[in-house]
C-alpha cells in the first residue's frame, strides 16, 4: 500500500495548478519526497524554504543604487569644475544666463539624472525590504567613490582609505548575512 | 594630522550642521520607506505626498551637510554624516518595528568604522 501525505500548500495565486510535491510512504515504510518541477504548489517546508532569496532581492537592489551614487557624486564634481554664473537680483537677463549655463553644464545634468536613478532603485528596495539592514548598506557608495576618484582623478589609495573599504565591505557583508535569515 | 589638532581646528557649528544634516537624511530615509510602502497596491502610487516628503528631506539634508563640510577637517566631520546610520536604525525600531538584532548592531558598527577610516584618510 502506498500512502500519500497530503502537505501540500499553494504558493500564489496564478492557479496553474499542474504541479505538485508530495511525501510518499511504501509499503516498507521508507519516505520517498518529491515534487514536480513545474511547480506552483509547494509544501510547508519548501515556502518557508524559498523565502532567503527573496529577501536578498532589495540588498542587491540598494548595491546597484550605490554605483548610481557613486557615478553621481563623480559627475557632480566635474560639473562643479565649470562655475556657473551669478543670479542678480533686480537683472531677469541674469537668470537667463544662469539658466542656460545650467542646461549646458552637461556633467551636472548627469549627475541630476544619475541620482533619480538612485532615488527610484532605492524606493523600489525599501518598498520591500528592512529599513535597518538596507539604509546602512548605502555606505558602499563611498567605496565607488574612491574607487572612482583613483580612475578618473587621480586620487591615491592610503592605508586609511583601503582600511576603510574593508571595514564598510566587512559591515555589508554582514547585514547581507543577517537579510537572509528568514 | 594628530586627532586633537583636528578635533579643534573643527568649528562647533561644523559639527552641529553636519549632525543635523545627519539627522534630516535618516528621516529621508523614514518617509521614502513610508511611501515606498504605499506602492504595495500598485507602481502609480509612486506619487504620493511621502516619498516627496522623504525626497525633500534628502535634499534638504544636503544644505547643512555643504555648510558644515566647508570648514573643518574631514576626519571629524565625516564619522558624524555616518551617524544617519545609527539614527535610521532607531527609527526602523520605532517606526516600523524591525528586530535589530546583534548581527545589525555589529554590521554597523565596522560600516562606521569604515567611514571614520576613510575620513582620516581623505584630510
């Protein structure tokens, strides 16, 4: 006699029902597990199982905004290279000029842009994910920074700095760790 | 250059506009997370008054932190940017409920040490 354990739970709602996963017990009593691969049912186990890489989802989401803040911040101080015309008071042709020199300051229009990127990802992560474990991952945007500053200005890598990177990488590395414990 | 050298050549003020900033940008952080979850119902709600709120906030934060980053040494000020951190932490106890467990309380603190590192390193 075969018997077959029905701890089948559904998972969604899409109702594509084809798939299934069981506990099967012979007749000699050995406990055979399987399911089928197309699944959209799961047991109990296997649900609670699958949450972990859900939940890295927003951690991964909050390091890509770190690049976008990087690159922003890079393209922000180029763009402070070029100054921009005062705004007079009492003079509407100075805002003009100002206006103009700000549209044509193509650096700093990309670093605008490149920081709405950012904000949108991070909007996106927070919605689903932990405050407490994705604000701090933010800090990685000073890592770009340097890294990107070596790369496009020259800057030099000291001990302090390197020491830096390893602590905030150490940090995040930890809180990836401690987002994926259900 | 020595710490107490940088501790004093940092005006006061620097250190209260950089902390405040600090201050604004983890309540950024609290209203983004607010109105990121009003877009549970549906990507339109993207326009809502509280992810305005939070945007404002970050960017408003931005004016202290280049007033008080203009004077003093970077190795005291920066460790305060940081401080957001720790503030945002509190907040997703009190506001959101979130377990801070010790692993979170670890995570940041190597993460401030980090930025104190990289601020030393930067004057």
């Amino acid at each position: 006699m075969v018997t077959v354990h029905s701890a089948i739970k559904p998972r969604g709602g899409s109702g594509a029902g084809e798939g299934f996963a069981a506990a099967v017990e012979t007749e000699s009593g050995v406990v055979t597990n399987f399911h089928c691969s197309e699944v959209d049912w799961y047991p109990d186990e296997l649900t609670t199982k699958a949450a972990p890489a859900d939940s890295r989802k927003p951690v991964y989401m909050v390091l890509g905004c770190t690049v976008f803040a990087g690159l922003a911040q890079i393209m922000m101080k180029y763009g402070a290279e070029h100054p921009l015309p005062p705004i007079v008071l009492l003079e509407p042709a100075s805002l003009w000029v100002f206006t103009l020199a700000l549209l044509g300051n193509f650096p700093l229009i990309a670093g605008y842009a490149l920081s709405a990127c950012n904000a949108l990802l991070l909007i996106l992560a927070l919605r689903d994910g932990e405050l407490s474990v994705l604000y701090p991952i933010y800090s990685v945007s000073y890592v770009w920074v340097i890294l990107l500053s070596m790369y496009f200005f020259n800057d030099h890598l000291n001990i302090w700095k390197s020491a830096g990177v390893l602590l905030i990488m150490g940090g995040v590395t930890l809180l990836g760790k401690v987002s994926s414990k259900p | 250059m020595n710490p107490t050298t940088a501790l004093n050549s940092t005006p006061i003020s620097s250190m209260v506009l950089v902390m405040s900033a600090s201050l604004i940008g983890s309540f950024g952080a609290v209203f983004l997370k607010l109105g990121a979850e009003r877009m549970k119902h549906g990507f339109r709600h993207i326009l809502n008054l509280k992810l305005v709120a939070g945007i404002a906030l970050f960017l408003g934060s931005s004016v202290p932190f280049v007033m008080g980053i203009r004077h003093g040494e970077l190795s005291v000020l920066y460790p305060m940017v940081s401080l957001s951190y720790v503030f945002a932490m509190v907040w997703s106890k009190v506001f959101f409920k979130e377990h801070i467990s010790a692993g979170k309380i670890a995570a940041v603190a190597l993460i401030l040490a980090g930025v104190v590192c990289i601020g030393v390193g930067g004057s």
